[in-house]
C-alpha cells in the first residue's frame, strides 16, 4: 500500500464527511483495492484513522543499550 498526495479535487471517501480529499491510499498494484481506483481521505479522516490505527497497533520498543551490549558480550563468547 502507498500514501499519496494529491492535487485533483475530489471527495473524502469516509461516510457523511464531505470534504476534499487530499491524500490517496493507493492498493500498491492490487486491482481490487477499492476498485483500482484508492481510498481518498481528507486530512482529518487521515488523522482520525491514523489515531485508530496506533491505538490497535502499538510497535515494539527498541532494546536500550545495556541489553544490547549484554546481548552481543553473549554472543561473542
């Protein structure tokens, strides 16, 4: 999937909003994404589905330093 910016103007696809799209989400060569055409969404809907996406999906932190050097003393023994 991509995220694309765009400059026609044409609706948000999100229900009753209405407003003018500006961002395109592109199926990344899937013919059947929204019927090869995308999903367009405004800035707010990006935002707003954004937030519902993080609060889904929560990345993994990273290892901080000190676990990283136990970690590579252990493999080097």
């Amino acid at each position: 999937m991509k995220l694309e910016k765009i400059n026609v103007k044409t609706r948000c696809d999100m229900h009753l909003c209405g407003k003018v799209a500006a961002y395109r989400i592109a199926g990344g060569g899937h013919p059947r994404f929204f019927g090869g055409a995308g999903l367009y969404l405004c800035k707010d809907c990006l935002k707003k589905l954004y937030e519902a996406i993080g609060k889904e999906v929560v990345p993994k932190s990273p290892d901080n330093l000190i676990k990283k050097a136990v970690k590579r003393r252990e493999s080097n023994d």
